[in-house]
C-alpha cells in the first residue's frame, strides 16, 4: 500500500521543485518580476513610514455683494432696493490676453475627446437649459427697481490688495484700417481707465450719466488734461459695447460711421464691439447682472477694479467718481517716485 501511495507522493514533489526552479528562473531573468512577486506586506515593511502631505486649506470665498440682486434667470423679485457695494467685485485672477475670446481653439482631437465625454455633454446641456428657461422680458421687468440699478457705488475705492480683476474681452474696434479683433488687456494695462459696459443705446445713455461732459464736466476736464498722445496718457476713456445678438450686430456695422463721429478719431481704438466670450461667470463676477443697465468701471494699471457704479448715476456717485479717479492718480505717482 506503501508503494501504491509513492507514485502520487512523487507527482506532488516534483511539481513543488518544478514550481519553484521556474520562480527562480523567472526571478534571475526578470529582476523587476521578482519584485511585483514579493508581498505588499513585505514592501511595506522595508520603507519607512513616509509623513502624510499636510492637507491644504480651502480658499475662503467671501459671498457676493450682488446675491440679492434680481437677475435675468432665477426667482423674480417683488421688491428690490440696492444698496452701496461693500466688498469688491471682479475676476479672482489677473487677465490674460487670448482668454474669453470665445473662438474654439481646439484640435480635432480634443473635439472628438470632448463629443464622446458624457460629464461634459451633461455640464453642455445644462446650460442649454438654464439660457432656454430665462423669460425674455425679465430684464426690462428689473428695469422696474430704481431704473434699474444694480447697486450704488462705493463711497470710495477699494484698496489695491483686496480689489479684483476686469476680465479680458476680444472684440473689433472703430478702426478703419485695422479690422481684426483686439484683446482689452494690453489697452488697459499700464493706465487708469474708466471703463464703460453697455448692449444697448439706453444702457449707453445711464453709462454716459457717469462719465460725460454734460453729466460731469469736472471729470471730463480731467480726462482731457491727463490724457495725451502715445504713452503720456495717464486717464483714459474706453467703451465696451457687448452685442451677442447677430442682427443688432449687423445694425452696428450699418450704423458704425455715426458711432465713429460721436467718439472721435483719437478714441476709434478704444471702442471695443464684443460678441462673444461675456459668460455668466462674467456677469456674476463683475456685477453686469441686467443686459438692458449700463455699468461703468474704474480700473487701475493692473486691470483691478477699484470702484465700479451701475444704472443711472446719482450726486455722490459722480462726486466719488471724480475723487476716486484723482486718488489713484496720487498713488501712480508715489509708486513711480518711490
């Protein structure tokens, strides 16, 4: 019976030794093979406990000051008073040219990666249906509260590390001999510009409120005496004209000689018609919540809005224009003598 059993003992064996020759084998072969062989609990014992990255602290965004704003998507406001902004308002990083140009940059095979990736097909339609259900008329309904003012203006500007960012835009100038589109940003750079936003002729008319020799003739004489030709320009006077409706775009270009005769030559490359690139983000950013109100912005020579005012301008809004305006002339000046 013992010998009955040998054959099987023997079959077990060899398979033990030929299992093993060929690990060593493989092992003598293949160094890094031997390693992959090796427990987890092994490897894990030979290194030292490495120390755990410290886990970073997440960035404390502060709450908009627009959040009660009536908008032109959401719940509609009954009653809507606004009031004075109290923290700034604009981008969190500083502007690059090339950035909101609204052009797909993209290669055929980012497309083609983009087409087949569902988050990316769900994230498109929901904001498909965020522009779908927004009530046409709604913001000529929020025309309603205070003409429609957003928010007052602050009562002086915003300190220069606390302030935020303009947004980059891309869009075509009055300039007859240049018809392709510019970025703001290298305009903006460099110089204190008073900035005017609108999409429309009565959005463009508030926005005058604010900036225009009848409206505020002490302004206006300072643009003159600190504007100049070439790089002497200290305060500068740009208009952001933003139509994304193709006819009223069309309307424009049919219209441009009167628009061109009503700047002036010197300011033909300071009028920017944009028509793509302004996303939501923008306008919750920057404040530009209603496409029918005209908003008027003043921004250093880093691109950071320091003061920014809304609708139809009021006594102590141009008041605090004019002194806000002076302000910064004093600090550019103690920057460039210190």
């Amino acid at each position: 019976m013992s010998f009955a059993r040998r054959p099987r003992l023997l079959c077990l064996f060899c398979r033990s030794r030929a299992f093993s020759t060929s690990l060593r084998l493989l092992a003598e072969q293949q160094p890094g093979a031997a390693a992959k062989a090796i427990p987890n609990k092994s490897i894990k014992s030979t290194t030292p406990n490495a120390p755990a990255p410290p886990t970073p602290t997440p960035k404390v965004i502060p709450p908009s000051p627009l959040a009660d704003a009536p908008r032109a998507y959401g719940k509609r406001l009954a009653k809507f008073t606004p009031k004075p902004l109290s923290r700034p308002i604009g981008m969190p990083k500083p502007p690059q040219p090339g950035e909101n140009t609204g052009v797909d940059l993209r290669t055929l095979k980012e497309r083609r990666d983009d087409f087949i990736n569902y988050d990316k097909h769900l994230k498109r339609r929901e904001e498909l249906k965020s522009k779908m259900s927004r009530p046409y008329f709604r913001d000529w309904g929020n025309l309603s509260f205070h003409k429609g003012k957003t928010f007052f203006a602050p009562p002086r500007p915003f300190k220069a590390e606390v302030s935020l960012f303009f947004p980059n835009l891309y869009g075509q100038t009055l300039l007859k001999d240049d018809r392709v589109p510019r970025n703001t940003t290298p305009l903006l750079r460099g110089k204190l510009s008073v900035v005017s936003v609108f999409s429309s002729v009565w959005a463009e008319n508030q926005a005058n409120t604010f900036v225009s020799e009848e409206s505020n003739p002490e302004l206006a004489s300072l643009l003159r005496e600190k504007s100049g030709d070439g790089g002497d320009t200290l305060v500068q006077r740009v208009w952001v004209n933003v139509e994304e409706n193709t006819l009223k775009a069309w309307l424009i270009k049919l219209f441009i000689g009167g628009i061109r005769r009503r700047v002036g030559e010197g300011n033909w490359a300071r009028y920017f018609v944009v028509r793509r690139g302004v996303s939501d983000e923008i306008r919750e950013s920057i404040g530009l919540l209603n496409s029918r109100v005209g908003y008027t912005y003043l921004l250093d020579g880093e691109c950071r809005i320091r003061w920014a005012g809304s609708g139809p301008s009021e006594d102590h809004e141009r008041e605090g224009l004019v002194k806000a305006v002076q302000r910064l002339l004093d600090e550019q000046k103690s920057l460039k003598s210190s």
